[in-house]
C-alpha cells in the first residue's frame, strides 16, 4: 500500500478501552486497521470484528491484519448496521467497541475530493457504492440548503456569504473538483491564519455527504445495546458536534457510567508525530447493567 493510516490515541485506546478477560471486540472504523492490530497483540485471547465503509482501507487492514487471520472477521458496512451485521454472524453480546470518526489517510489521499488540493472529482463519499456525492450537493442544493449544512455541521458563522460565493460561481461554471471549491470559499472567507479557510464548509459538506451524524447516533444506540454488562464503548470524534453528541449520548444512557469525565486528548508528542490528531478526542463509558425495555 501507499501511505499509512497512524492510529490516533492508540495506547489510551489499547489500556483504557479493553479489559484483560474480554473475549469480543469491534472496530466500527477499522480504516488500516492499526487499532485492531495492537488490540489483538496485547490481549491474545481476544477475537475481533473490523468494519469500515471503504473498499481501499478494508484492503490495507487486511493485509495489516493478516498475523491474526482466524482472530478476525472484516467486514464491509456502515456502522448503522452495527446489530444487523453482528446479528447475521449470530453475535447478541460482545465485549468492546471503538469507534474513531472523521477522515482516514486514504481518503485524504486517494483523489476524491477530501483534499483542498485535489484536482479530481469533487466526491467525498466514504462509500463509493452510494449516490449522492458532493459535486450533486455542491452544484444542487438550494443557497438556503447550502447556508444551513454549512452553518450547523461546520459551525461556520460565515455561512451565509459562502453559500452565496457557491451558487454565483456554480452559475457561471459547475464546480467539479475540491480545489475549486476550496478557492471559491477561501475568497468568500476572507480569512488567513494556520487553517485553511475552506475546512469547516469541507466538513460540513462531506458530513450532508455521508449523513454522518445520523449514522454515528444510530451506530452508538446499536454498540451501546450489544455491550454485555461491564462492556465499554469508546469513540475518538475530530470536531465539536460529534464530540456534544457523544457525551449527550453517554450521559443519557442509564446503563452506562462514563469513565472519562473530561475526554482523552493526545500529548504533545503525538502531535508532533501526527498533526492530523491535534483536535482528537476520546471518551470511553462502561455498561454496568443491562437496560430494561
């Protein structure tokens, strides 16, 4: 493979989220598979199941993962599928599940528009096998439409002037690749600084893309229920809607207590080995007894 995926908080991840006498574990986000993969080294009495959307990150966890062939299972699906695809595999309870949201290196870096440098199609789809990408959303969405995705997944209170910028440059010429697009809205923008300006209406565009707050609430209900009593949930989220959505999740579980008071952010040593983790956020809860329906 080309380039490598680095795991993001992988040591809190390995210690904080498994126990020793766990037997069960799911990578909802398997992306290369480095979390799976030093999960199954430190605990060899471990089985676990890796799923991701991405064909191309599916193929380079599988070869990461080849050392443990017989230990895992992976699985192409979405997370929302969670109780589906376990519930195939005749699996009710299991013992772990992690999941680490946002964009993976191969994404970033396999020309489909998750770049601001990109010159290829403006795509930004995790799974390919679906419709909508964003050149549809980008180049068809009404100015009111673009000014309330961009507004509440990118939290960019400059929304409104981006969204104009966007359908006064789609009328002239359709916007068909993610440098244009970024170019477009850095001059909307009008802003300079470490941070690009395009990034919070690239988030909120590749968000409306793959519906990704509907799926991790509807994936979190699924790992929360499939917890057996002592079980523990972890998720590693990049931006602030993911990460309120979580603790309102965790907090709102009865069956859950949280473990992480305040969420696990990386150190500065891993920052400066991985940029891309700098705004990465963990936190982990633990199912202490089974939800009465």
């Amino acid at each position: 493979m080309g380039s490598t995926h680095i795991p993001v908080l992988l040591d809190e991840v390995v210690q904080g989220l498994i126990r020793p006498e766990y037997r069960l574990f799911v990578d909802a986000t398997a992306g290369g598979g480095s979390h799976t993969y030093n999960i199954l080294n430190a605990y060899p009495n471990l089985r676990a199941y890796a799923i991701d959307l991405d064909e191309t990150a599916l193929v380079a966890a599988r070869e990461r993962l080849a050392p443990f062939q017989g230990r895992v299972t992976l699985k192409r699906a979405n997370f929302s599928e969670l109780k589906q695809i376990l519930g195939d595999e005749g699996i009710l309870a299991v013992d772990a599940v992690l999941f680490d949201l946002g964009v993976s290196t191969f994404q970033l870096e396999g020309e489909r528009g998750f770049s601001f440098k990109d010159t290829h199609a403006l795509d930004m789809r995790m799974d390919q096998r679906q419709h909508q990408t964003a050149q549809q959303v980008v180049n068809s969405y009404t100015y009111e439409a673009l000014k309330r995705i961009i507004a509440e997944y990118g939290e960019e209170w400059r929304a409104a002037r981006i969204a104009a910028a966007i359908v006064a440059e789609r009328r002239k010429t359709p916007l068909t690749s993610a440098s244009a697009l970024a170019d477009v809205v850095a001059k909307a923008a009008r802003r300079t600084g470490k941070i690009h300006p395009a990034t919070k209406t690239f988030q909120a565009i590749r968000m409306e893309v793959n519906q990704e707050l509907k799926n991790l609430a509807t994936g979190l209900a699924a790992a929360i229920d499939l917890l057996a009593p002592r079980g523990r949930v972890g998720v590693i989220s990049f931006h602030s809607l993911e990460d309120r959505m979580v603790k309102t999740i965790f907090k709102a579980a009865p069956e859950l207590t949280v473990l992480t008071k305040k969420p696990i952010r990386p150190g500065r040593p891993e920052i400066l080995r991985n940029k891309r983790s700098r705004s990465a956020k963990l936190r982990i809860a633990e199912k202490i007894y089974e939800a009465v329906a």
